[in-house]
C-alpha cells in the first residue's frame, strides 16, 4: 500500500481568509470592461483581415465554378463527338423506304 501523503492534514485544517475589499465589483466590472476594449482593439490591429478573407472566398468561389464549368463543358464535347462517329448516324438511311 502507498504511504500517506503528508499534505492532506495540513490541507484538510487549512482555511483561507480573504481579506474584504469594499471595491471588489467595482475592480470587476472595470477588468471586464478592459477586456472589451482590448477584443475591440484586436480588430483594428489587422485592418487587412476582413478584405483578404472576402477576397480569398471570392478568388476560391471563382475558382470553384470555373472548374466546374470547364467539367461540364468536357462533359459536353465529350457526348457531342460520340453522337458524330455513332456508326448509325454515319450510314445514309435515305434511299431506304
């Protein structure tokens, strides 16, 4: 069996004491509000971000639907020379009541 920690007496009979600060939600409030600015400010440091994350997603989106468009023109040119070489297209049905 492992031995006893020696800090569990100590820690079960210790008791903190905070000391009383009559202007502790004052303190609070004013951290709080510090925080706030500092979130704010965070943004005005990068200026740029919001223009280049619009135009990465503007760049992809273009990119996107141009490769789209390129597979469906394939697609296209791909069903049209089939339909041109089809053997029964290529024979002349005209003289055939």
């Amino acid at each position: 069996m492992s031995q006893p920690d020696p800090l569990d007496p100590l820690l079960q009979t210790w008791h903190p004491q905070p000391s009383a600060q009559p202007d502790f939600a004052r303190q609070v409030r004013q951290r709080l509000a510090g925080d706030r600015d500092q979130r704010a400010a965070h943004w005005w440091r990068f200026p740029a971000a919001l223009p280049l994350a619009a135009s990465l997603a503007i760049v992809a989106g273009t990119l996107a639907g141009t490769s789209l468009g390129d597979r469906q023109k394939d697609q296209t040119m791909a069903d049209v020379y089939a339909r041109s070489i089809d053997p029964i297209r290529l024979v002349d049905h005209t003289d055939h009541p």
